[in-house]
C-alpha cells in the first residue's frame, strides 16, 4: 500500500523526493553548536538560510532531548524556560518562511503555544506518552504529528518489534485523540542512548515500519553513533557518515530527513529522486 500525505501542499510519502527537515535549536545545551541561534537576528537568518539551502519543513526546539546520561551537556530545562524560548522563537521563524513548521517537545502546554503562534507540526520524541494533556491539544488544535518511538522516554526502546508496538501505541493515543492518518508521521528514534548496534539493525530493518503505513521520518545528523561508523570526531567524517546513513535511510523506505546539514541533505534528495533509486 501506497505511504503519502501532504503538509501546505508539500507531498511526503511514496514516489516523492526525499522530505528534508531542517534542525533550528533555540535551546544552549543542544549536542550541536553551529544549530544554536538565540537572538531574532541569528533565527532570522539562519531560517532564511535553510530556505534558500532547501529545507521543506523547519523544526524548532526549546529543550534539548538528548539524554542526559549520554549527553552530559543536556541539561533539564523547566516548562517555563521551554516556553519563554519557543514564544521568542516561533514568530521569528514564522516571519521569516511559509513553509511548515515543527516544535519539538513533550509538553503540551508548549505545544499549544507554538502551535497558537504558527507552527504546523508537534514532533513528540515520547510518542504523546509523556504528557497526558497533549492529547486535549491534538482534539483541540488538529496539528500534524510526528511520534517517535518510546515506551515512556525517549530511547527505551530495546529492538525493531519494540519499535513497532510502541509506534503502534503512540497511533492509538494520537487517534483516540481525534488525529487523523493523513497527519502523521512516525519515527523509529534513532540514537537517544542507544546502543550502537541497535542503531545499525534500525538502519538495516527500516523498511519493517512499513507495516504501520505511516510517512517515516529519520533522525540520524551527527548522533554519537554516526562517530563510531566513521571512527571520527571530525566534522567533515561525521557529515559525511550522516550522509550515508540518510542515504541508506531512504533506500530502505525512509520520506523524512532530519538534518543538521540542509544543503547537502538536499543535494542527496534531488540525486535519488533525478535518477529514480527507489523502486
């Protein structure tokens, strides 16, 4: 069966080119320097250079959700500190770009702020299992969804069938919220403190999340096992793992990259879709 949906008239799915999702952090403890901007000056322009570097969908985020015993840097940030940076954030990027907008959060009550300032998309690295009041906005406010796979945290998940039925528990809260199909987008979790070799059999078994007939988003851009791949803590080897491994990604059914590195990921979509790669 057929995988597509379409946010603002952009397609996602099955017989589209690669989807690519660029990363804006308006968060300091976030793992990713160079993704950081702070100030309306430095969100301004950085939005509008992953525009003009071929972004289809901005993703925001207030708080890191990294784990903090793998991520020393990643430190709790309180609803309100989130808060007071989306707020800040959201209309600035909104300004800036029509194209759909995603905030990355657990918390419903920063979801419904961005989604009330201009965002498109709640993208949940929970699965909507955090906070139970998330389902009252997915009623109330019909966003596009994007659910990663957690049995309650973000990366507790053991092996692929994990996955799967977690994922499947997540479209259960999301439809008992009133979600419908043809907004939403799941995602497997790739890193999140996982171990590295279940990181590779993800990447290998990709095409098994096909079963839940959902759009599949990849968050692979410079995660601690993308270093060990390329046995490197150098930027330019790491971009270049990420690469492949959204490469591989997408070869094995992935629509959505996740990326720190917008104009190369973009660079890879027009290549797989100019010469039909995916069958």
């Amino acid at each position: 069966m057929s995988v597509k949906i379409s946010i603002k008239s952009k397609n996602i799915g099955d017989g589209e080119p690669p989807c690519i999702m660029g990363v804006i952090n308006c968060s300091p403890e976030s793992f990713y320097p160079p993704s950081v901007k702070l100030t309306p000056r430095d969100l301004a322009d950085y939005t509008l250079k992953l525009v003009e570097d071929g972004a289809d969908i901005i993703d925001v985020g207030g708080a890191s959700t990294a784990p903090t015993s793998f991520y020393p840097a990643s430190k709790y940030v309180s609803e309100e500190e989130e808060l007071n940076r989306i707020e800040k954030a959201i209309p600035v990027i909104r300004d800036c770009t029509s194209l759909p907008i995603s905030v990355d959060t657990m918390r419903a009550k920063v979801a419904e702020q961005a989604l009330k300032l201009g965002a498109d998309i709640i993208n949940d690295v929970s699965g909507l299992k955090k906070d139970v009041n998330m389902k009252r906005v997915i009623s109330e406010y019909s966003p596009y969804l994007i659910l990663m796979a957690s049995k309650k945290e973000a990366g507790d998940v053991k092996s692929i069938n994990e996955i799967i039925n977690a994922l499947k528990e997540s479209l259960k809260l999301a439809f008992e919220a009133g979600a419908d199909r043809s907004k939403i987008i799941i995602d497997p979790g790739f890193g999140f403190g996982k171990p590295f070799n279940l990181n590779i059999r993800i990447l290998k078994n990709l095409q098994a999340l096909r079963i839940l007939r959902q759009p599949i988003l990849v968050g692979l851009s410079r995660k601690a096992f993308i270093k060990k791949i390329v046995d490197s803590d150098q930027d330019t080897d790491i971009l270049t793992g990420s690469l492949i491994a959204a490469t591989i990604a997408v070869l094995k059914g992935a629509h959505i990259i996740r990326t720190h590195d917008v104009k190369e990921a973009k660079t890879l979509s027009k290549f797989i879709s100019k010469y039909n790669l995916i069958e």
